[in-house]
C-alpha cells in the first residue's frame, strides 16, 4: 500500500478544498492508495495553499495536485482531458473576490449547465471536484447560491454534494481541523508557546477500561531502536498512561543467531532517553518452558506437525497452496520428533520445524501452515546452552501476550495479514482473547529501516556504528541533533493512523527546529578555505571585549565575549562580492567602507576598510559576518550528510547495494569563534548565517573539534 500526505495550509487565503475533496474521493474508493492529512498553522507552503507529497515526489498547487490524482485514479476522476477548460476557469477566474468579475464567469458556467447535471459528461468529473471546491471556498458564494440568481449553478452546486459524502465531509474536516490549530495557537499565545497541531488519538479502543488497559512494546536486541520503533513505542506508552492501564517492555528474544546483551542493553538505554519508563520489563525467552508445553499441547490435539521437507520446496508449496507431505503425521510421530529429536538437536531434530496445522489453501498466506518452532544450536544470550529449539514471532508473540495480560497489541500494519494467524494462535492455545490495533509504519525517503541492512552498512565499515548520524536510529539521529522533545513532538503529530506515511526527513527536522531555535546560542564561524583577512584602518589597535547576548531573542540563553579588533576574518565567498568605495555592514558591529581590494586571479587576498558606525545600516545590501583575527579563534571541522541511498523509495525485488551514495559525508574547515572552546559534547548551537550544529567532538580532544550540521527541514535545492 502507498501513502500520500495532502499538506493544507490553514491560514491561507482560500482553503484549497478542490484538493481535500479529491483527496477524499480516492480514499473512498476501492483503491488501495491511502491519503493522510496534515494542517499547518501556516499561510503558504512552498508559495501556495497546499503540497501533495507521494515516495519523496511533491506536487505544488491545486492544478498540479488534481491533474496527478485524475492520472493515477482514472476511475475514480472521470473525463481528465474534458475537465481541463473547467480547471482553468475555475481555479483562475472563479477564485475572484470582486462581484463585478465573478459574475461574469458565473452567468457563463450557469448557461453551460443548463440542462446538465455534472460539469461534463454523465458522471463526476475532475472539472466538478475543481469547480465545486473553488466555489465553496469563494466568500462571496455563500450568499449569492441562497439568492437563486445563479439557478443552474445552485441546482448542480446543492446535487452534487448531497450526491458525494466526500464534499461536505471535506468541509467538514476542514473546518474541524483548522478550528482545532487556532485553539492550540490560543491556547499557546496564553502560555507564551507556539504549539504544533497534533494528531487525532481519539481511536476509541475496542474493550478499553480505565485502569485495565495493558500495551506492549516487543523490540527484538538483534539491533539498536531505529525512528519506526520509537514511533511503535510511544504510542504504546501514549495509550497505556491514558486508560490509566500499564506497559510491558519485552524483549522478543527468540532468535539467538541475531541477538546479543549490546543491543538489549541500548534499547533500554534508548527508551530512558526517550522518557519512555516501562512498568514493567520481561523476556520472551522468561516463557520457554511455557511455550514448550503449549507447543506440546497443540501436538497433541493435532493443531500441529513437524515437517522435515527441505526450505525451498516447502517455500514453493505453500505459495502454490499444496499440502506438505509431513502433514500427516501421526501424533506420536510428532510428539516423538518435537519432544526428543528436535529438544535435543539432533541431527534428525535438526532437519525438522513445527508448523502449525491451519489451511495450507487459505487465500492468506500468512494462514498456510505457518512455521512455530525450528532448532537453533547458537547459545542464547540468557538462556545460554538450556534449548536447542525456539519459538517463531508467529506463535511467541500472541502467546506471551496473552499470557502477560496484554489486553490491546499495537502494531504496524504490515502484519495485518498476520492478524488472522494472532487469533487463531490464541483460539488453538485456548488462550484469553487479545484486541490488536493496526497503525501505519514510518518510512522516510532514501532510508532503509531493516536491521539486517543497517547492520552490513555497519560490517562494509560503511558507517562507524550504529550511532552514525547516517543512520535512522534513535541514537544517530539524536547524534545529527535530533532532539528528544523534537522526536516525541513527531511521533505525537503523525498519531495512531493506519496509514503508511512516506515522509521526506524535512518533516521531523523542521519540528525539530522549532524546539532549538529559541534556546540554541548564536555563534560565529568563517570557512577557512582562502579566508581573507580585512584591515580596518581606524579598528581597536589591541584585542577589545564586550559581552553580547547569546540569543538576541531570548536573555535567558546568557551573554558571551566577542572580540573587536583591527584584524578581521571574511569567508571567500563574501569579499568577492565587495567593491571598493562600497559601504557594507557587518554584522552585531556596524557599518564598514571598502578602500582596497587585492586579488590574485580571482581570489582575494586582502581588504582594507574604514569603520563608519555612523552609518544606517538600514540602507546597506550586504551584511556580512566576520570573526577577530586572533590566537583565540578555533580551527574546527564542520560535517555534513547525505542519505546512504539514492533511490526515494525501493521497490520489491530492489537490490539496495546498488543504489548506494556514492559518497555521504562531506567536511569542511572552519574557523570559529572563542566560545567554542568551552562547549561541550551534545551542545546545540547556530552558527549566524549557517545554520544549527551540534558539538560531536568538542575542544580539547586529541582531534580538532568536529560539528554535525543539524538539518532545518528546508528541502535542498
């Protein structure tokens, strides 16, 4: 299943309600597309009302949004190529606010349907969709369809939308979602915070009672926690602490080849670091015996068998929906199998799994006869050599949850086809009922979440570990600067949606600015790369100090030193802008007149300037950062990123080595300011005219200091 997000701006000047109503007719149809939603507290986005972004592709504007929607549901938006007149009038003549000229356009669209029911045609069209949204959102529409001047037009407007739930569930929504935004603006102004809008959680629980809710969160340690469980793990908190209920955290240790104490003991870390405080933390593998004797159990009510038919053939008969030929085992042969041969991992033991006996015809796959125990030899990290064989997900996971009071399972959508099998376990087992939410899963463009795939990113010494600030997981992106507000504010603002949201990473960055911007200091910082050093003539002979605000915008963020003196550092890039006579600014100082420029080639070498802090710095064009030329400036290491992928989304069948970036990691040389020698590592900062970096390896290290630039969620051009 794909997933589009329809991003609408609230406070633009129309609500684009042609595109909300188009949005709304796919997801009511059968189609298997789903279209998330998200309102911003903003004017534009991007220049226009509203953006469609699908797989890391964004459309812009109601005509490009409409016109891609038609192309991809051709059923769903009849008459793509005979609507086209009509998007054009509609979307620039009928969006007028004059009367004069609106009644113009509107004397001609009511002569058009005269006669007519739809825009074109005998069925809804994308010129209706297009017309009746640029009508609704038109102010002056409300009075003019009540006065019956326009008959044509108020008899196809009024049928349209009794015809199509979609139309005035489109308003609806629009007006539900934007009256909520200007709330938590109110409510925000009160207390001094701008609040970003955040999801509907209002999913009503089957069952749920205050003070018995129990969630879960089952992280396998084959891996670090990557940004999709954080967001798995969060909602199961968010849910357990609303009913008052209570959350496991269980370690899913079944699978002692991928396992190992490193990976157990950071996801715990990473969850405190998340403020996610479990009631209480078991292990899977806690449950062996109990699952033992369970799979016994289903043994010998015939619910399963031991099948011993090679990987690859018994892979081809249940695609192909043909009964194994172990499936007839006698009980006491498989008894004798699981009990003795396979407990023991022996060699015949070795050769067998346990499958549970459901439907190897099932249309659902995941129902054919899927496996429930195989043998392992590797010791296990806790249990050590105890076991020779161990539980699938498949059967441990309903099982342990049942078993731990677990009364609501949370969990991506991409078991849905699994859900069938959860309940049958349950049923089989004679096990308490357990309700399951499905909710759609994160991805993000040019980003693999597979922990098999991370970790041979991490053994081709691609990545330095599984903090690189490369990587998706709680602790490279909070390596990159993520913070830990800036992360729980994502996850809370995308919600328990079932659908699967493809997000380009500008989305969390951009919320992530909005927590740093008003605390991190402000700082200065000149590339190094043929640097120019600037005379100023009349400038302070010696070195001269002055405390200045850290954050011109908030006192509390402290005061710091800056040095004023004679000799100044400009970047390159700057002083080959500069011409002699101009009149420039630079910046927290005043104003500064160019005498001489040297150059050699195009390079400059050298400036001369005058102060002239008497001038209106209103009135210059270039304001220009500079840094004191003295032994107190550090030489540091500015660090950039890339994705480690450069396909926006893989498609199945994908080989994700061959779309690797060829090259990721980009640094460049700095010198900055003195503050820098006194911060320390995780420190947050801007550089002026920079942007937001976090501190990786501080002053005073064996290394030269190293700064991870932090993304503010502006798309790169």
């Amino acid at each position: 299943m794909s997933t589009t997000t329809l991003t609408i701006a609230a406070k633009a000047p129309a609500v684009a309600y042609s595109s909300v109503i188009a949005a709304n007719l796919v997801n009511a149809s059968s189609s298997d597309e789903s279209i998330n939603f998200e309102f911003i507290d903003e004017k534009d986005i991007e220049g226009d009302s509203v953006k469609l972004t699908n797989d890391g592709k964004i459309l812009v504007g109601q005509l490009a949004i409409l016109n891609g929607l038609a192309d991809k549901f051709p059923l769903v938006f009849q008459d793509k190529e005979g609507s086209q007149k009509w998007l054009k009038i509609a979307l620039e003549k009928l969006t007028v606010k004059n009367f004069k000229e609106l009644a113009v356009d509107l004397e001609k669209l009511d002569a058009h349907l005269n006669f007519r029911s739809y825009i074109t045609g005998y069925a809804l069209s994308l010129g209706d969709v297009a017309v009746w949204g640029v009508l609704r959102a038109n102010a002056l529409m409300g009075s003019i369809l009540k006065s019956g001047v326009y008959v044509n037009v108020t008899r196809w407007y009024n049928f349209i939308a009794g015809a199509n739930e979609s139309f005035e569930k489109s308003v609806e929504m629009v007006t539900k979602s934007v009256n909520e935004l200007r709330k938590s603006a109110k409510a925000a102004s009160s207390n001094g915070k701008k609040e970003t809008h955040k999801a509907n959680f209002e999913i009503n629980l089957p069952d749920a009672e205050i003070g018995k809710v129990v969630t879960r969160f089952p992280p396998e340690p084959s891996g670090y926690l990557h940004i999709g469980h954080a967001k798995a793990a969060i909602l199961n908190e968010y849910f357990a602490h609303a009913y008052k209920g209570k959350l496991i955290v269980r370690f899913d240790d079944t699978n002692p080849s991928k396992e190992k104490e490193e990976f157990q003991d950071s996801i715990i870390e990473d969850l405190e670091l998340l403020g996610i405080k479990a009631d209480l933390i078991t292990y899977s593998s806690d449950y062996f015996d109990k699952m033992y004797e369970l799979a016994v159990q289903m043994i010998k009510e015939g619910k399963a068998y031991c099948d011993d038919t090679p990987l690859e053939k018994m892979r081809e008969e249940r695609m192909v929906g043909d009964a194994s030929a172990r499936r007839a085992r006698t009980v006491e042969e498989n008894l004798k199998i699981f009990t003795e041969e396979m407990k023991n991992g022996t060699e015949e033991g070795l050769k067998n799994c346990v499958r549970a006996k459901i439907d190897y015809q099932n249309p659902n796959k995941a129902l054919r006869d899927p496996v429930i125990y195989r043998c392992n030899l590797t010791p296990h990290h806790r249990t050590k050599d105890a076991w020779k064989m161990y539980p699938t997900y498949d059967f441990c996971v309903p099982v342990v949850d049942a078993l731990e009071g677990v009364t609501h399972c949370l969990r991506t959508i991409e078991y849905r086809d699994r859900n069938p099998q959860y309940d049958w376990m349950l049923n089989a087992l004679h096990l308490r009922k357990v309700h399951i939410w499905d909710f759609g899963r994160v991805n993000f463009v040019r980003t693999l979440l597979s922990k098999r795939k991370l970790q041979w990113f991490v053994d081709k010494k691609y990545v330095g570990n599984w903090d690189d600030p490369r990587f998706p997981t709680v602790r490279g992106v909070r390596r990159r600067g993520m913070t830990v507000e800036g992360l729980r504010n994502f996850v809370i603002s995308q919600g328990p949606s079932k659908n699967i949201i493809n997000l380009d990473w500008s989305s969390i960055w951009s919320l992530n600015k909005k927590i740093i911007d008003p605390i991190a200091p402000r700082f200065t910082a000149i590339s190094a790369k043929d640097v120019v050093k600037v005379t100023l003539v009349d400038g302070p002979e010696e070195p001269k100090t002055e405390e200045k605000p850290k954050h011109k915008k908030n006192p509390d963020v402290g005061v710091k030193p800056v040095i004023y003196y004679k000799h100044v550092l400009l970047e390159q890039e700057d002083a080959k802008t500069l011409a002699e006579g101009e009149e420039i600014t630079f910046m927290d100082w005043g104003n500064v007149i160019i005498n001489s420029i040297t150059k050699e080639g195009d390079i400059v070498k050298s400036v001369e300037a005058k102060l002239h802090l008497e001038g209106d710095f209103r009135k210059t064009s270039k304001k220009l950062t500079w840094l004191a030329d003295t032994d107190d400036k550090v030489l540091v290491d500015l660090t950039d990123f890339d994705h480690l992928i450069t396909k926006d989304k893989l498609e199945e069948g994908d080989n994700f080595e061959n779309f690797l970036t060829p090259e990721t990691e980009f640094h460049s040389d700095a010198y900055a300011d003195l503050n820098l020698r006194k911060l320390k590592e995780g420190d947050i900062l801007q550089f002026e005219r920079k942007g937001y970096y976090r501190v990786d390896k501080p002053f005073g290290t064996s290394q030269t200091p190293q700064l991870f630039t932090i993304p503010d969620g502006k798309t790169k051009k």
